[in-house]
C-alpha cells in the first residue's frame, strides 16, 4: 500500500485519535485475493515437492503405434496386390496381422492380411497375404489407414520381432520469483486508519502476489535456460506452450456439440484409474457457455470442494471437467486480447510444482526480511521462490480456445 501523503494538522491529528471508528474491511482490503486455484490443488494433492537441482528431467514414452499408412501416391491398389507400400516400415514386422478399416456405413468385416515379408529401414514395403480367414480381399487406398490387430507366428518359430519406442527426455527449469515490498518506519508508528499493522497486510499482499505470478507461470510459461556467469536466468514450462495434441479451437462460437468434441478428444487417449476427469480452468465465457449448455442435455452437477478448491463438475460419459473460474484467465484493457477465450483441462496427477531444494537450502516460498540499505528509515523484505512446473505427458491435458460466444 502506498504511503500516507496527506497533510494533517494537529487538530486533524487529535480528532482522528479521539473519534470512535469502525472499520469493517481489513481483512478484505484485495480486490482479487487468490489468483492461484492450480497451485493449490496442485499442493493438496501432495505434488508440490522438491528437487536437488535447477534443470528437472523427465522420461516419457509410450507403447508401439498400432496405426501404419500406406504410401502409394494418389493411386489405389488393387484387392490382388501383395506388396503395399508403408509410410513408417519400423511400425511392422513380419508375422502381424494387418486390415483396412472399412466405410463407416459398411457391415462387412475388415479383410485381414498376413506380413509374410519387410523391405525398407524407414519408409518401405509390406508384403502380405490377402484374405485372412475368409475376409473379403478389399481395394487399398492409396494413403489409407493401416490397423495392426496383433501378429500370428508359426508353431515353432524362432523368436519374435523386437519393436522399440524411442524415449523422449523432457525438461523445465526452476524460475527466480521474487516479490519486495517496504514500509516506512513512520508509516508503522502511525495508527493509521483501515489497518493495524501495515508491514503485514504488505507482507500478506506479496506473498498473494508471488503466488499469482507461480499460476500464471503455470498458464503461460515456457522452458528455457540462458546460461551465464554469474547471472544464469532460466524459465519454467506452462500448458499454453506444452499442450499440442488437445488444443482446440471453439471457432469462435462455441456449440454444444463443439463442446463435447472437445470432451471426447480429451478422454480419447488415456484412460485408467486416475483419468476419468480434468480440472477445467476457465476464463468467464467459456463458463457462461457451460452454464448456457446445461439448460439442454448436458449434466452440470452441484458445487463441490475438491483438494481445496471449490468447483462444478461436468459430467459426461467421457470423462468429468471440473470447472473452476480462473481470474487469470483474462483479456487486456486495452485491444480485448489475451486469454479470456481458453480454458485449460489439467490432468492434475501429471503435474509437479518443484522447488529447489539442495545442499540444505529450500527455496521454497520464504521470505527475506530486513533486507533495506543500512541507514535507510524503513524496512524492506522479499519473498523469494525458485521452482517450476513440470508437466508430464502433454496429450493427457487440453487447452480449448478461441471462444468468443456461444450457441
């Protein structure tokens, strides 16, 4: 809070410190007094945790894909053709049992075709027999999908093909925040009218501050290190700049059935004991859009509390959102851009808050106090943090954007 700069006779003086005052607000002088509903779940539900050094690694894999596709140009290949030509020939190997999904409204089963042989190191071709049990020999597409349903090998045969993926090593890095206030020692010897002590309502207010800037950190951060000595500065991830496979577009007005494309996107990939629901962060018109939703078909259950933080609960057979308004989630004063059209789905047992915590120095949240030039006639303190975000497997999360009404 800034200093108190009027003017006060003594009689002002006198009569402010006679006079019967009530004052109702202290405790809520903040316009906005929590920003930060991500770090908070994050931290209930026990993944806010240390790390021994700056640089945060992780390794992500998944299993072998089961979809290949065939390379043939702009030209189909006949239902007598045995060698189809393969975008990724690593994806096979001899022995799998191989088929072309069929039309939609088709109610014939997919014909299934046997590798018998590989050609190729990256791109290459097949060779098959047609037919498998009786399965109608199709026409293949010229770039058509190619399902691996398994392999068949013969009684005896010598060991299987190994198939590897290749590991990916993700990395953030822990991020400097810093948050320093002060105040005069004339301003604490004052019994100044709206606070009793105003170094701790400043602290109080820094320390809410600090935690907005390690949200938005989590929105819209992106992971960068630029090294130098002494001075090394580095950045943490966020979702905007991690999430790629789910993010999208609301094409401006968003539908209901636009809304559960995105639902069903979401669920699509990953699915098990703890991914049955997203935390859903959102600006305010994606939320009138739910709220406008739930008057049709949609299930829009009661509020609840979850891992301290109060939300609503969208239930589809997908999988559930919990929505929560998020603050931050804003557009600027200025030309209406930014972020009030997105909402975030957090898969929150996939992300970590780290923070550097080595050699006996946690760099946790603290705060610094007395940190003032001697002889300055005040007292300077600052909170510091130095952590960052780690998001795993980024297909597990969405960002929905680009709604800016809704239908």
């Amino acid at each position: 809070m800034a200093a108190l700069t009027v003017a006060r006779s003594i009689a002002q003086s006198y009569a402010e410190t006679v006079q019967k005052r009530q004052f109702l607000g202290e405790s809520d002088i903040l316009l906005n007094p929590d920003y930060s509903p991500l770090l908070s779940m994050t931290t209930n539900a026990g993944n806010r945790k240390g790390t021994i050094a700056s640089r945060t690694e992780w390794i992500e894999d998944d299993f072998v894909a089961f979809w290949g596709q065939a390379s043939h140009g702009s030209t189909d290949q006949s239902s007598v053709v045995t060698n189809i030509a393969v975008v990724d020939i690593t994806l096979f190997a001899v022995g799998d049992l191989v088929c072309q999904p069929n039309a939609d409204a088709s109610a014939t089963a997919e014909e299934v075709m046997r590798v018998t042989a590989i050609a190729g190191t990256s791109t290459g071709t097949i060779t098959v027999t047609r037919g498998v049990g009786s399965t109608t020999a199709q026409t293949i597409g010229a770039t058509c999908d190619l399902r691996i349903i398994g392999n068949a090998y013969a009684e005896g045969a010598s060991v299987g093909t190994i198939r590897s993926t290749a590991k990916v090593v993700k990395v953030s890095y822990t991020q400097i925040m810093r948050r320093a206030f002060s105040v005069t020692n004339s301003q604490r010897a004052q019994a100044l009218f709206g606070q009793s002590d105003e170094y701790a309502k400043e602290r109080d207010k820094s320390l809410a501050a600090l935690k907005r800037d390690i949200e938005q950190l989590a929105l819209f951060g992106a992971a960068s290190e630029s090294t130098a000595l002494p001075g090394t500065i580095r950045t943490s991830m966020g979702f905007k700049s991690r999430v790629t496979t789910n993010a999208v577009s609301g094409s401006t007005t968003l539908t209901e059935s636009g809304m559960l494309s995105f639902v069903e996107q979401l669920f699509d990939d990953y699915w098990g004991s703890d991914a049955n629901e997203r935390t859903f962060l959102c600006a305010p018109k994606i939320i009138s859009a739910l709220d406008f939703f739930s008057g049709s078909n949609l299930l829009y259950g009661p509020q609840e509390t979850v891992l301290g933080v109060k939300v609503r609960r969208y239930i589809s057979n997908h999988g559930d959102l919990l929505v929560v308004r998020d603050l931050l989630l804003q557009d600027g004063p200025q030309n209406g851009l930014g972020a009030g059209d997105e909402a975030y789905a957090v898969h929150i047992p996939s992300i970590e808050y780290r923070f550097l915590n080595g050699n006996g120095v946690n760099r946790d949240t603290h705060l610094v106090e007395n940190v003032q030039t001697p002889g300055d006639d005040l007292i300077k303190s600052e909170w510091i943090n130095e952590g960052c975000w780690n998001i795993r497997h980024q297909a597990r999360h969405g960002r929905l954007y680009a709604v800016t009404a809704y239908a």
